[in-house]
C-alpha cells in the first residue's frame, strides 16, 4: 500500500515519514559517497523548500533554504558565500517576517535522486528537481534576492 507525502506529494509509503526515511537515506550515500557529498547541502534546501512545514518553521530556518536554493541556482559557484553571508546576516534577532507560502511546492520530488549513483546523472536530476521547486516559489524570488542582498552578498547570474 502506497501513501502519500502530505508535503511534497510523493507517492511512498508511510507518506510524510517514509519520505523522510527517503530524504534520510539519500543524506546516508551523499555521506558515503564523496562523488556526491558536494550536492548534500542544495539537497537539503530543496527537500527543505518542498516540506516548510518541518524545515521551515521558524522564519530564519525558511529564509536560509530559500536563500541557498536561490544561490545555488543563479549562481553556483559562489553559492557556498552566499550561504556564509545569510547565515551571519540571520544570526541573532529575526531581521524579516516570513512570508506566505505558495500553495504547491513543485511537481517534482526527492524521488528523482533515488536511482543514480552517476554524479553526473544525479546533478542533472538534482537540477531538475531544484528549478521545480524554486519555479512553485516564483512569487518569493524577489524576496529570495532581496534577503541575499541584504546580508551583503551578491549573485552574478
């Protein structure tokens, strides 16, 4: 029998935790496997994004996902600062309100990851599954941006 993610809508059983199992072992090979290691910490911001009701509760913990998922997209290369910087920039009193969440997270889930081990292949459906959920969250973009720019780094997309 199959449930299904009350948050991200993935079709597995024990729905909201056997995602997390999911989402769990997939952090277990990025562990274990250097050739992947790199990408563990957009695969959090991802899977965070497409379940805020646990990752992103409190308005710091969603500013800091949707910040690095935002870096990592627009720009990559420099995206480990950007992270540095937010994460400075949040450190003490909330500076921001958390803003309304759209009402679907992408079509796209964590599922996409489960059945490659290529690092090449596991980027690409990395990608594909990060601009999914970044594109459900078009309405927060500007926000995203905003926050980056105001902790003092800067994107070059």
């Amino acid at each position: 029998m199959t449930d299904v993610c009350s948050s991200c809508g993935l079709a597995v059983a024990g729905g909201v935790e056997g995602c997390q199992r999911l989402f769990e072992s997939i952090g277990l090979r990025e562990y274990e496997d250097m050739r992947l290691a790199r990408y563990h910490r957009i695969v959090v911001d991802v899977y965070a994004m497409q379940h805020p009701d646990r990752y992103g509760r409190s308005t710091k913990s969603f500013a800091a996902h949707l910040t690095g998922l935002c870096a990592w997209l627009e720009d990559e290369s420099n995206a480990m600062l950007t992270n540095a910087a937010v994460q400075r920039w949040l450190n003490g009193p909330s500076p921001i309100t958390k803003p309304t969440l759209p009402p679907t997270y992408g079509a796209l889930t964590i599922r996409e990851l489960v059945d490659t081990d290529d690092p090449v292949r596991y980027r690409e459906l990395l990608l594909r599954w990060a601009r999914s959920t970044w594109d459900a969250y078009a309405s927060l973009h500007a926000t995203a941006r905003a926050w980056i720019a105001t902790s003092g780094a800067h994107i070059t997309r």
